[in-house]
C-alpha cells in the first residue's frame, strides 16, 4: 500500500479509542517459544511460568485459564511462525477455510493479562480495491466461553475469532485487529485526494473478531494497516 494511504486515524469518543497504524511490522519480535499439543500441555505451561508458548495443534481448551502478565501465547498462522503476522497474502479477497491453519476452541474462562496472538496473513499488494484482508494463513480462535482481556493484556488478532461466547476489553488492555479498506484506489487517484485533503478511502471494517466484542472506558482498539 502506498505510504500516503497508512493515514493516521484517531478516534476518541467515550469509551472507545481506535488507532490506526502505520507500520506493517510483526506483533512480537522472533523468540524461542515452548511449544504445546494439547490443553493438559497448555495448562501446565501457563502453571509452570514459560514465558513464550505457541500451540501447535487443533485443541479445545474445556476448563478456565489465565495468561499471567509477561506470558505471550500465539496461534501460529503457519508452521514454523514466530511472530503471527505476515503481510502480503495470496487472495483478493478475504481468505476462506482452507487457508485455516489451527483452529482453537474455548469452552471456559480466558483472562488474558498477558499477550494473546491470533496469527494471520494480510493484505495483497496485487488487489486494488481490496487491502489489509486476511489473504492467506491464518488460524481462528472459537469463542464459545469468554474472554476478559485485563489492564496489563493485549489480544492481536490477525486471523479470526468466532464463537458465541464475548470478549470484554477492560480498561487499560488493548485489542488489535486489521482494518480492511474495501475502496483503496491507488496511484493518482489516491494522491489527487490525499492533496486535496479528502478522505483516501471511505468503505473499510475491522472485523476479524466476530464474536460480541466490548471496549471498556480507558481500552483500546488499534487497527493494522497492511
């Protein structure tokens, strides 16, 4: 996308402060991470303070489970990810289940202090309406619980997240998702409105977590820009 296009948009009404962002770097730098199979795996990871742990596997997560502040846990969006985000996909438009790499199920309670990482793959630099979609890999988180994302947490999601079940961003937390530009013109088209100060897209969502989503006063809601 072109770098005019990575406007900055600050949004604060009440209890909603929504930021969009321009660098299309990764949600976490490259780290060793523990990795795990299964729920019991999960929990004893989570119990035993590793700091860094990536779930390699479909599970379903049945009981109640807490990510302490400093604990990172990522949803790959391929084999071998590290970071959970990657720019620059291979469909037009937004990919569908067969891109899924994981898919996680929650039945519980998931208080979220620290990091949790949806990993996906975004945007497509060959689209021209479309952009900051997820386009290729990702992995989808089923909400069937709830999830309370504390004052000292953050939820990045890049891939999906569905379900029943509600997540509750409280004060202080943040949560991420991709913002997808539906009208992006490109080219002059984009610099002649950019130059006239009119908006450079009008139609976008920020969607990837489709489940109830709530922002509590003093939260915030950060949209990538891919």
């Amino acid at each position: 996308m072109n770098a005019a296009a990575k406007a900055l948009i600050l949004l604060t009404v009440s209890a909603l402060a929504l930021s969009v962002l321009v660098s299309p770097g990764s949600s976490a730098e490259d780290t060793s991470w523990t990795d795990v199979n299964s729920e019991s795996e999960l929990i004893e990871a989570l119990n035993g303070g590793t700091k860094n742990i990536r779930i390699v596997s479909d599970i379903t997560v049945t009981g109640d489970l807490n990510i302490p502040a400093g604990v990172r846990v990522l949803i790959p969006y391929a084999a071998g990810d590290t970071s959970g985000l990657k720019v620059g996909g291979e469909t037009f438009r937004i990919a569908g289940s067969g891109y899924v790499h994981l898919t996680v199920t929650l039945k519980g309670n998931l208080a979220v202090g620290g990091e949790l990482i949806i990993g996906g793959t975004i945007g497509n630099s060959n689209t021209f309406s479309y952009q900051g979609h997820t386009s290729a890999g990702h992995s989808v988180l089923v909400n069937n619980g709830s999830i309370a994302v504390k004052s000292s947490g953050s939820v990045s999601c890049f891939g999906f997240v569905r379900g029943s079940g509600e997540i509750v961003a409280e004060s202080g937390s943040k949560v991420t998702e991709p913002v997808v530009i539906t009208d992006y013109t490109g080219g002059d088209n984009l610099m002649s409105s950019h130059n006239a100060n009119q908006a450079i897209f009008n139609r976008y969502s920020i969607s990837n977590i489709r489940c109830p989503l709530q922002i509590d006063h003093g939260a915030t809601l950060l949209g990538k820009v891919a």
